[in-house]
C-alpha cells in the first residue's frame, strides 16, 4: 500500500443536509435518551410511555423473557421489565429495539453482521466497565451499541469513498485512519454528531466522537478509552489472535488513562470469548 493521499476536502456537514438518509428514531427512544441526565425520571410513566409503542414492546418482552436474561417469572409488561430487570436494563433493550429498526443498512453491508459486532463491542464494553472505578456498565453498553453507526451514513453519503476505506482496513490499516485519510473524518466523529443531534448527553456522544483516538480529546472521555479497548478485543477475536497476541498489543496507554484495572481485566480477558449481548433476537 503506498502512501496516503491528502484528505480531498470532503464536508461531514453533506452527511448531515441529506435528512432523508439520517435514521428516524421513535419519539418513545428520543424520549429515553433525554432520561440520561434526568436525576427525577418517574420510571413508572416511562414504562407507561414504552408500552404504547407495540412494536417496541413486542421486541423488548421477547428480549426480557429470553433466556439469556434468566427470570424466573414471565415478563408480561414494560413496568414488569423495569422492576425486575432494573431501568437501566430496560432502556438499554428499548434503544436498541428502536435504533436498530430506525437504521437502514445499505447495499455492500451486512446488516446482521453489523449489528452483532456492534452489540460484541457493546458487551465487551460492558464488561470491561466492572474493572474502571466510575464507570457504568449500560451506559459502556450504549456507547459500544452506537460506536459505529456513522459509518452507515458515510456508507450512504460517499459509498465509494467507503468502500475504498474498507478495502484499506481489510489489509490491516484502522479503519478510522483510512477514512480520515480519504474523507477528512471518520465514523466516529459523523456517530458522535449523531448522537449530539439525538441529545445522547456529552459523555456517550463524545465516547462515540473519540473512541478511535481517545488520547487526542481534551479533555480525556474515559467512555471513548472504553470503546477503543473494547474494539480492540473484539477485533482480536475475528482476527483468532492467541491470548499471547492480545496482551502484547494491548493498548496500554489508553487503559491507563481510562483508569483500567489492567492486573485483573487482562487476566480475565479469556471470558470475552463467550460473551453474548442478548441483542441479537433484534435481528431476526
């Protein structure tokens, strides 16, 4: 591969004037995602608000009631889900039942693919946050969910470009770089203005923004070293890395600053293996 070209002055703000192309989440999920930073959410009129979408509740009860989530009882109801799986929970599984029917994939990408490396992500976030003092496990959830959505609209706004990106991340350059090197931006700054523009609050839109150089934000976003790590890790299990491979490369910089407990997570990084999101009854 020689070297790179210049960035051709391509304007992220053309993704964003083509409104025809951007996902129409449900009012309900705009709702939700507005409840982040609502310290007095009454959580019983949320579940109220939830269930008189149907075709959110249908997915969101088939969710809770699979196995992956284990109840003892049937969960019959929004405000069932919400008191025995907890609020957090419940979100999480109507954001994700809403976006990913609100997203349209375009031709050249897999849609179920997609989607399952973004919920492997999301769960690896997720786990990963049990080891970062301060951090939330759904939220890291969200984020990992999302991190990736603004290449679906780069995929649809400039579809050769992207399609030249991808050809160079398939020959092991970083996909971010080589949109960047193309574009002038990459998918996590065009996820991150996304999620701004659904009112995702600072935390989880700047994590999307920054996930692919956490280092250059200012200030640091611990969410954004979260995500970078977590894509790490998933993109060393596609790539079959041994266990030996995926500690030597580790981004340790990153884990440092995001305050990674790095003894015992890369002792434990073997159980990111069986990791299952539950998210994948979406897809169906």
């Amino acid at each position: 591969m020689g070297n790179a070209a210049e960035p051709l002055g391509y304007d992220m703000a053309h993704i964003f004037n083509q409104s025809q192309n951007l996902p129409n989440i449900p009012k309900v999920v705009q709702e939700l995602i507005e409840t982040f930073d609502d310290p007095d959410i009454d959580i019983d009129d949320v579940a109220k608000k939830i269930a008189l979408d149907q075709v959110l509740t249908a997915k969101v009860l088939r969710l809770a009631n699979s196995a992956h989530y284990g109840v003892s009882r049937t969960i019959e109801s929004t405000s069932d889900a919400s008191v025995i799986l907890g609020f957090a929970t419940l979100r999480t599984m109507v954001l994700a039942s809403g976006i990913t029917g609100a997203t349209v994939v375009p031709d050249g990408l897999d849609r179920k693919k997609f989607w399952r490396d973004n919920f492997a992500v999301a769960e690896i976030a997720k786990w990963m946050a049990k080891y970062c003092k301060g951090l939330h496990p759904e939220t890291a959830f969200t984020c990992g969910m999302l991190h990736s959505i603004g290449d679906l609209l780069i995929h649809v706004t400039f579809p050769t470009e992207a399609q030249q990106a991808d050809s160079e991340a398939l020959e092991g350059r970083p996909l971010g770089k080589a949109q960047e090197s193309i574009l002038g931006f990459n998918y996590g700054q065009v996820g991150g203005e996304l999620a701004k523009r659904w009112k995702f609050p600072d935390t989880i839109y700047g994590a999307i923004q920054h996930h692919c150089d956490p280092l250059k934000a200012e200030p640091f976003n611990h969410y954004a070293g979260l995500i970078n790590m977590a894509v790490y890790i998933h993109d060393a299990h596609v790539n079959n890395m041994t266990e030996h491979q995926v500690l030597e490369n580790f981004p340790m910089r990153v884990a440092a600053q995001t305050g990674l407990d790095t003894q015992h997570a890369l002792e434990d990084v073997q159980e990111t293996q069986d990791l299952e999101s539950g998210m994948e009854a979406l897809l169906d």
